[in-house]
C-alpha cells in the first residue's frame, strides 16, 4: 500500500500511475527505470503506507513505529503519563508540606507540655 505525501489518498502499487524509461540494455537484459505517481494528482511524492494499529488511519511506514503504532498515538500516551508524573510531583510536595506542618505542630506540643510541667 502506499500513500501520497500531496494529496493522502492511499493506493495499491497496481493503482498508481507508472512512467517506464528505458535504458536500452544490460548485458542482454532491458535497463530500465520505473517511476510511480498518485492516481488521484498525479504526484511523485508517494511512499510505503500501513494502517495505525490504534487509530487505523493510513499513515506513511515512516510515521509507523515497528509495532504499527503511529507517532499521533504515541504521543497521546507520553502526555497522560507527563500529566500523571507531574500529578504525583504535586502530591509528594503537598505531603512534604503536610508532614512539615505536622512536625512543626508536633514541636509546639512538646514546647507546651514543658511549660505545662514549669
């Protein structure tokens, strides 16, 4: 499968457009090159296409990690787990604070319990 880079219409090798120029021969075997272009604009920007495995949008093989997740996917993950860390940042500073505060409040008992006993 394969997807055009202009336009995104996604294709068959058999669909595409193809231009043959020969070369003449090589060593009795005919030299020539093939050059592909989208059936729909007629474009030279085409490359290897596969489905996302999460999404299924047709995505370029180079936008395809090698478990056919692409980079939109992946990102959307990162963000939650980012959000999720800086989450927990907050609460573990929030509990420090809390445990200063206990500990401050600790130190006034015992401060008052000695005066209570002077």
């Amino acid at each position: 499968m394969y997807k055009c880079g202009k336009c995104g219409w996604h294709f068959e090798e058999d669909e595409a457009l193809r231009i043959i120029e020969r070369y003449g021969d090589c060593h009795g075997i005919p030299a020539a090159e093939y050059t592909y272009f989208c059936p729909l604009c007629h474009s030279d920007d085409i490359s290897n296409a596969g489905r996302c495995a999460v999404c299924g949008k047709w995505k370029s093989a180079d936008d395809l990690n090698s478990s056919g997740v692409c980079s939109d996917c992946m990102k959307e993950p990162e963000e939650a787990l980012f959000a999720v860390l800086e989450k927990h940042k907050q609460c573990k500073d929030e509990l420090r604070k809390f445990e200063r505060r206990c500990l401050m409040l600790e130190r006034n008992a015992i401060s008052l319990a000695r005066c209570d006993y002077e």
